[in-house]
C-alpha cells in the first residue's frame, strides 16, 4: 500500500505528485481524508496493474481526481478569487468532482 497523507496534504503538496488521486473515504473528502497519488506502473503487466488497483479498493481507495484536474480546478479558483483559501480550495475540487465542471464563485 501507498505511503498516505492527508487529503490537505495531498492538495498542497500537488506540484510533487502525478497520476490520480486516490482517498479513502466514501464521504466528500474533508482535509484529514487519506490520500495519495497513483501513477500506472509502466513495469507492471495489465494483470498486474489491476491487481495493484484491486488492492487499493479492497483497502477503501477510489480515485478521486487526477493531478491534471486538480490543478486545472484551482487554476480556474484562483482566476476567481485571489489568494484562496484551502477551505475554498477543497470546496472547488469537490463540485469538480461531482459536476464535472468549474465552480463559479460569488464575487
């Protein structure tokens, strides 16, 4: 299993991961979610990889978002809002996430 962080973590930390992020909740993520990113693993077979994955559900990890998401969700925020807070952040990834949209905030 992957080293884990906080969800926080993770989002802060963006700029030092790639692939998807994985959380361990069945909840909307809140900071102290578990978290950690995923990269498919070039060295493993397909079986392999989906028994890597197999693994991360069986432990309660869903992908989330990828990397690329994440950041194009807070670019957008922070061409909205100057200086966001993680709070707002965190609000952001999440509408991300079940719309399938950018959140549009009030100004």
């Amino acid at each position: 299993m992957k080293n884990t962080v906080t969800f926080k973590q993770a989002i802060e930390d963006i700029e030092e991961n790639e692939g998807w992020l994985y959380c361990n909740t069945t909840e909307k993520p809140d900071e102290n979610s578990a978290a950690f990113f995923y990269k498919a693993d070039l060295e493993l077979s397909p079986a392999e990889e989906k028994e890597t994955r197999d693994e991360f559900k069986k432990s309660g990890f869903q992908p989330y978002l990828t990397k690329e998401d994440i950041e194009d969700v807070i670019f957008n925020l922070e061409e909205q809002v100057e200086n966001p807070t993680f709070n707002e952040k965190l609000k952001a990834i999440r509408y991300f996430h079940e719309n399938d949209a950018f959140i549009e905030m009030d100004k």
